[in-house]
C-alpha cells in the first residue's frame, strides 16, 4: 500500500436522518469516516483506519470510501451490527444526534500497527468509546513520537460520555501533543465548563498544541494560535442540514496543506498564521457545498473550483 497523506482513525457509522416532515433515510456516516471520504474526493491521498461490520450497511461504508479513493487495506471486518446514529434535522437544518453503540461495530477496532503517514486525525467517538479509544490513543502517541502532525477533532458527544472527568484526562493529553485542534463551542464546553471559550482554546494552545480552529457555526472560524488570532468568515448559503458539515471543513483544511508542499507539516514546527487562515478558507469553502446537501455528502476537488 502506498503511504498515504492522512491516516483517519475512528468511526464508520450509518445516520438515520429524520426530517422535520418525519421522512427517514439512511446515509452514510461518522464524523472520521466523513473526513476520509471527502479526503478522498478532494484528492488527497487518505487511508482508513476503523472496524466496519460484515452485515449490508457495512458494505455499503466499505464501499463508499472505495469508490471515493481511501486505501481501505488496514479495515477490520467485524461480525458484530453496524452502529447506528438518529439524526434529527431541525427546521434550522440543525441535526441533534442519538446513538446506538452498544455491541456493534465502531468501539471494537483496536490499533494493531502504526502508520506512516505525514498527518494522523482523528476525533469524535474515537476518543470516547472502548477498545477504540485506546487504539487510538496508541496510535496518536507513535504518531507524535515520529513528530507526525497529529489533527484532532474533539467532536464530543456528551450522552456517550460515561466518565467526564477520565474523558477530559485523556483528551487534553492528546491535544498537548496536536499540531492542531478543532473544537466547536460545545466542545469546549465539554472539557472546560463554564469557561470563556477563546480562553479554553488558548489553554489548549498554552498546554502545547500548536494551534486551536474554533468552530462558532454561522459566527465563522476563529483561529487561535501563539501568534493570536484570526477568523474566517463563513459565506452565505441555504442550509439544507449541518451533517458532515464540520468533517468536510476538517478535509479541506488538511486538503490546502496537501496542495502547498512547500508548506511544512510536521509536529515539531507549529503552522504559521498566514497558513492557518489559508488552509481554514478552504475548509469553510468545502463545507459550505455540503452542507446545501442532504446528509454527509462532501464536495469534489471539481466542485470547488466551480
């Protein structure tokens, strides 16, 4: 297998969107699934790194990252049901998520081998649910010994969270050792309730990542980093719903790093502010096509230069 650009570990799921008007349907989904998916459409070279279930909606996963270009050689098969996750779109287009995980397929992938790759993301349930967590935790940490660039999406889902206070523990350790962070205002409220949300991200900052993009929905980007900060604004557009939305942003900001190789991407070199902004404009570009689409369903490289 040839060494991809970003290894994406976490999970692979299927959302049931609920429209307001009660139509159901079943989409592909997960929050690091998403962001290969739309690494894969964006052209960057991604690989995969999960558990997915031999039953048809994992079949359906596999062969979505398939046909979008992710190297799907190091994905477990695993006889247990495919997760499932109730997406419940508001009239704002806004989704509001219940789970099913118990005994299905996401929490089961464990870490068996390190990877190569420049970039190592991750985030979402990856980070919550068990063995996975572990394996990832694992795979973060050799992946910050080889001074990879380690992208973490926090993503946190509070009603999965059965230990708030171990959660924390171990998310904040990973962020120290991220070359960046992406955190949402919720998220930050998850990790440092009741705090002021730009001084939680530059405690982040402080604790050793090199940088934090806060997501703030309609409010834009802020970017935080030891230079300051800096936002981007988020374009105009008609929301058909929000799912896949901030995966697509995470693709597109790593996709503009794929694009400048003349622009370092490493673990012992914290990306500069100009690049920050650059790479954040893409994201937001990327995820302003998804989300005037129904589900998780990120752009091609086409489609943004249209």
């Amino acid at each position: 297998m040839p060494i991809p650009f970003v290894c994406a570990a976490g999970e692979a799921l299927v959302d049931l969107v609920v429209t307001p008007s009660g139509e159901v349907d079943a989409v592909l989904g997960g929050s690091v699934f998403n962001t290969a998916r739309a690494l894969g459409r964006l052209g960057v070279p991604v690989a995969y790194r999960g558990s997915l279930s031999t039953d048809r909606f994992g079949d359906r996963l596999h062969a979505g990252l398939v046909s979008d270009g992710v190297m799907v050689d190091d994905v477990d098969r695993v006889a247990a049901p495919t997760t499932l996750a109730l997406a419940e779109i508001g009239v704002d287009g806004a989704a509001a998520y219940r789970f099913y995980v118990a005994d299905t397929s996401v929490p089961l992938w464990e870490a068996t081998t390190t990877s190569a790759a420049p970039i190592v993301f991750t985030g979402g349930l990856g980070l919550v649910l068990e063995p996975m967590a572990t394996g990832v935790t694992e795979l973060v940490y050799a992946a910050a010994g080889r001074s990879a660039a380690v992208m973490i999406d926090i993503n946190a889902r509070p009603a999965l969270i059965d230990d708030l206070g171990s959660y924390r523990q171990r998310v904040l350790e990973l962020c120290a050792h991220a070359w960046v962070v992406k955190v949402s205002d919720d998220d930050l409220e998850v990790l440092f309730p009741g705090h002021d949300a730009l001084a939680a991200a530059n405690d982040i900052v402080d604790a050793g990542s090199g940088a934090v993009v806060l997501t703030r929905g309609s409010g834009g980007v802020t970017i935080v980093s030891h230079e300051g900060l800096a936002t981007v604004a988020v374009p105009p557009v008609e929301v058909v719903d929000t799912i896949g939305a901030g995966d697509t942003c995470d693709a597109g900001f790593l996709a503009w790093w794929f694009e400048q190789p003349a622009h370092a991407v490493t673990a012992a070199r914290p990306p500069s502010h100009a690049d920050l902004v650059a790479a954040c404009s893409f994201g937001v570009a990327a995820a302003a096509v998804t989300v005037g689409r129904r589900g998780a369903n990120p752009p091609h490289r086409s489609d943004l230069d249209l």
